[in-house]
C-alpha cells in the first residue's frame, strides 16, 4: 500500500527540494532532555549553523536551547516548509493532522514502533500513509535517523548522530539506522565529507529510488554509498543506476546488504555489492578515492 501511494502522488518527487532545502524547520517533540533523540537533532541543527529558521514544538516548554517552543504545530504564526517528528508513536497520527492543517507539505518521521514491529505496527503505518496523502504530506521514514544536506547555502543536519559530518561530495543512503549511524561516526573519524545523507527507515512514502533520481541531479554529489536491505522496485533501481553510471558517476559505489538485497516480495536479488571491499571501511574509503577530481 505505502508504494502504490508514492507511486500514485505526483508531489512525492517535486516535494523532494523542500525535504533537502527548507527554509524553516518546525522540531515535533523537541525535549530538554539532552539524552533524547529530538534534544540531539536540534542541537546537530544548531551547532551546524542550519540556515533556515527552527521552530521546537513541546506543550511542556518555553524555550529549549535558547529557542522559543510552541506548545503546538498550530502555534507558530511564520510558514513551516519542513516537520521532524519525534513523538511517542501514538502521538504521529495526531501530528500530521496537524501538519496538514498548517500546511506543512515535507516531514521526516524519526519515530519507530511501525510495521518493523509486526501487524499491529503495520496498521498504524498504514494509517500515516492515509492521513499524510489526504494532507498532501510526503515524509520520509518513519523509523528513521534523518537526513542531511550539508550544501553551505543550506547547512542542514536534521539527526541525532553524536559526531558532526563534514562536508564533502559523497551522498549515502542507508536503510538501517545502526549501519547509519556507524558510517557517519567512521567518516567523522577519518575526514570523509558528504554531501547529503539519507536515513530511509521504513520506506512507507520515500524509498531508495526516489533518492536515487535526486542525487542524479545534484551537482555536488560526486558517490553514492548505498546501504539496502530490500528494493522497494528492483526494475526501477536497476533503471536508476544505470542512468548514473553511463552519466555523470561512472564508478559509484554500492554496498548492499551482505546476504543480498530483496525484492518487495522477499525474493533475494542477484545485484552483486559494487564496493572493492566486503568491509563498510574500505567501502568509504574507495567512495572518498573515487569522487575525488
């Protein structure tokens, strides 16, 4: 259901530009808690010098990190292009209610408890999908670490990430949190730039494909790392890199899931991993030697 629904909205992949260069972002569930998620990724914003302006959303606060918070969504009078939410999984329906009626039309879902977790998961995801396609919402996620787009004209880290991404001119995609995660600490570590990153999560709206287009035409994206334990729609993923490797990336690097991509219905893929190296190490390393020039 969640594919049809990408498939059938014609603003998922026009929304895109706002889901990477929004000029406000609202924080849903900011916290004071500085050992929560939603703490963290304000933070990484502010300490990004994120160019845009911020908007952190708690019933509960005045002001966290030196910004102003809003009891609601609904409360904040200026234009919102772009929602992170991080809220109790009960809470996400609700939000995007609110989303909608403030006109909010790109979000990222950081929440998880979703189909990851079994049928009932399942059903609530579901039931985003309905609520974000009658508001004319695309997000991405949910169950997700969030997204980056480290361009100077834009500055965005919208994660929780503890180490700060450079930036550089590799885009990389990673479908598991964990593998996320251990990717941007690895790259911090070593000097390895990006240009944009990408947490997909569960892929209910955005998936590895919509990406794909995108980085296509993003001049400053040189690699691209991938990191995917299915493909939503093989056929259209092949179509994608192929596009890319006879365009402007001849040697992209892909690193796929070491026991094989699957298919949406489960069936294992014979994609070989493009990387020079079984190891995400090497494969960082040739990605930064060969976007490099």
């Amino acid at each position: 259901m969640a594919n049809l629904i990408a498939e059938m909205q014609p603003q998922t992949t026009e929304l895109l530009p706002t889901l990477f260069n929004p000029k406000s972002i609202a924080i849903i569930g900011a916290s004071r808690d500085e050992k929560s998620v939603s703490f963290g990724m304000l933070k990484n914003l502010l300490l990004g010098n994120f160019k845009g302006r911020l908007y952190p959303v708690n019933p509960k606060a005045d002001s966290i990190l030196g910004l102003k918070a809003y009891k609601s969504v609904l409360e904040i009078e200026e234009e919102v292009q772009l929602a992170l939410i991080a809220v109790p999984r009960e809470a996400v329906p609700g939000v995007l209610e609110e989303c909608g009626e403030k006109n909010i039309q790109a979000a990222v879902i950081i929440t998880a408890g979703f189909k990851e977790i079994g049928e009932k998961g399942k059903k609530l995801e579901e039931q985003i999908i309905g609520i974000a396609q009658s508001h004319g919402i695309t997000f991405l996620g949910p169950n997700c670490l969030g997204i980056i787009n480290a361009a100077p004209d834009v500055q965005m880290n919208a994660t929780f990430a503890r180490r700060k991404a450079e930036r550089g001119n590799v885009s990389f995609l990673s479908q598991s949190g964990a593998v996320g995660v251990y990717g941007l600490e690895f790259a911090a570590e070593n000097g390895i730039g990006f240009s944009k990153f990408v947490s997909l999560g569960n892929k209910a709206m955005l998936n590895e494909n919509h990406m794909l287009n995108l980085l296509a035409k993003d001049a400053s994206t040189k690699a691209i790392l991938a990191y995917l334990e299915d493909l939503i729609d093989p056929r259209a993923f092949i179509d994608a890199a192929s596009r890319i490797t006879r365009g402007k990336m001849p040697n992209p690097f892909w690193r796929l899931n070491p026991e094989g991509a699957k298919a949406g219905n489960g069936r294992s893929l014979p994609i070989p991993a493009r990387s020079p190296s079984a190891t995400t190490c090497s494969t960082f390393y040739s990605a930064r030697a060969g976007s490099s020039g």
